[in-house]
C-alpha cells in the first residue's frame, strides 16, 4: 500500500468513528468532523507519495522509523484529528507534522 493510501485509508477510519459516536446534543460537530476527514481523505489519497505533504509526515515519523509501515500519527496527531473541527485537507495535513513535534519537544 502506498503512504498516500494509508494515509487516505486511516483518515477514513477515524471518520466512521466519528459517524458512529452518538453524543446528545453534539449539534452535528462529529457529522462535520467526519465530513472533513472524508474529505482530507480523498485530498491524501490523490497525492503521490513525493508530494511534499506526504514526505513531511514521513519525516514527521507518521510512516514508522523506516518510513514503509501503514500511517499512524501517534497520540499527539490521534488527539489533533481527534478534534479536527474542519478547514482545507492541506491544513490538517500540515497541521500533523508540527503537533508531533511539538509533542515530542514536551516529554
């Protein structure tokens, strides 16, 4: 699988977690969340696996310290998408790299 791929295919599944939460009284935060992680999904999955996106969360560690393991952004990165209310796919993309490492600088 490609980074790209997983990057697109882990992204899909914190969005159906997010559809699958039931919250009273949410007002539709986890549909917005999961709309805007669908979307980001389809963005990561478009991308070559050169596109400067990918090779930052690849530097980032999101890819395994050889870089050829499916993506997992760590708890800082889980916590960032955890929350990601929305914006443009590239926000949240760009966004990872410096959560991680800002996570990383504090322990």
């Amino acid at each position: 699988m490609s980074r790209s791929a997983s990057l697109a295919a882990y992204l899909r599944a914190q969005a159906w977690r997010r559809l699958d939460r039931v919250e009273s009284k949410d007002d539709g935060r986890n549909a917005r969340s999961a709309l805007a992680l669908l979307d980001t999904a389809a963005y990561a999955g478009s991308l070559p696996d050169d596109d400067p996106l990918i090779l930052m969360l690849d530097q980032a560690g999101c890819y395994g310290p050889l870089g050829c393991e499916n993506f997992d952004p760590g708890e800082a990165g889980n916590r960032l998408i955890r929350h990601w209310q929305g914006g443009e796919p590239h926000e949240l993309l760009l966004a990872l790299p410096t959560a991680i490492a800002a996570a990383a600088a504090g322990s």
